[in-house]
C-alpha cells in the first residue's frame, strides 16, 4: 500500500509572472521581513485536501476531470499581511466569479470526499513571506499583475532536507 500524499488543487502563476512577483517583493519587502516562497512555489490555493491516500487522490482527480467551467482573468493587485498565520500575501481586490466558483466546486468535492475544508470563508491569495516575526509595510496600491487562468492544476507538498516543494501532478483545462 503506497503512503498518503499531502495535496492541494491551485492555480499556477505563469513563470514570467512568478519572476516578477520575486523581484517585486524583493525591492518592496526587507530580507528580515520573513522567508521568501521559491518564485516556482507561487500559487494560489483553491483547495486543500491534506493527507490523501491514492484511492482519495483518483477519486478527487476524477471528479476534478469533470469540471466544465470557462477561463478568467485574474489580477494580483492587493497586498496584506496575517499576523497570527505570519504570512505576507498577495491577492485580488475583485475576485473573478470563475475563481470562485472553481473553488467551491473544487472545495465542495472535497469535503465530500472526508478532506477537512476550513470553514473560513475562501480568500484567494499568493504567500509571499512566510514566518514573519512582526508587522512589516505593506506597498501601497498600483501594483497589478493580471494574467489569464486556463487551468488548475493537482499538487502535492513534499518536504525534503529543509525544503518544502510543490510538484504539479495533473493538470485541467478550463473550457475557453
């Protein structure tokens, strides 16, 4: 019997956005503010779904194969810190209703599959900075990255020798 893997439903940042995000926090935040995310560890979490074993992973990937819903555009272009979690996030004044939808669905499927879902209400964001000891500036408005979302992706979290690394492990087109 394989062991359980611990995976998450997220939406992947293009690789130039992920690049600019880094260089971004890099000129806005200081080294001590908190650990930077690997730029390829940028996402944005639809769905957590925790320690999966492979049955629970093939019966969540299968109804993720059924989802038909159409792209959207996301834009990146609110900021904020959670001092209790110790995160610096960036996220999205207006989120798209797909993005919405998709995490409900997303998020629905796997509460009814036994994967515990937060009953904190969905606030879709990026971790910037992790382990932040105190409170740090947060750059003011007009920073934006926007980008068109075609598809969401499976993950699984494995941390090796201090690192902790996300592996995309399918992929689903949204309809156009």
């Amino acid at each position: 019997m394989s062991e359980p893997k611990r995976l998450f439903f997220a939406i992947e940042p293009p690789a130039k956005i992920q690049r600019q995000i880094v260089r971004w926090r890099a000129a806005n935040f200081p080294a001590e503010a908190g650990r930077p995310v690997a730029a390829a560890n940028l996402h944005l979490t639809l769905a957590f779904l925790g320690e999966v074993s492979a049955e629970k992973q093939q019966a969540l990937s299968a109804m993720a194969g059924r989802i038909r819903q159409p792209g959207f555009t996301l834009n990146l272009d609110d900021a904020g810190q959670w001092l209790r979690s110790r995160v610096v996030w960036l996220g999205t004044r207006q989120p798209p209703r797909g993005l919405l939808q998709l995490a409900n669905l997303l998020r629905a499927q796997a509460a009814r599959s036994g994967c515990y879902q937060s009953p904190q209400p969905f606030h879709p964001h990026l971790t910037l900075l992790r382990n932040t000891s105190h409170a740090v500036a947060i750059p003011a408005p007009g920073f934006s990255w926007s980008f068109p979302v075609t598809e969401f992706v499976l993950y699984e979290s494995v941390f090796h020798q201090g690192r902790t690394r996300y592996t995309p492990l399918t992929r689903w087109p949204l309809s156009d």
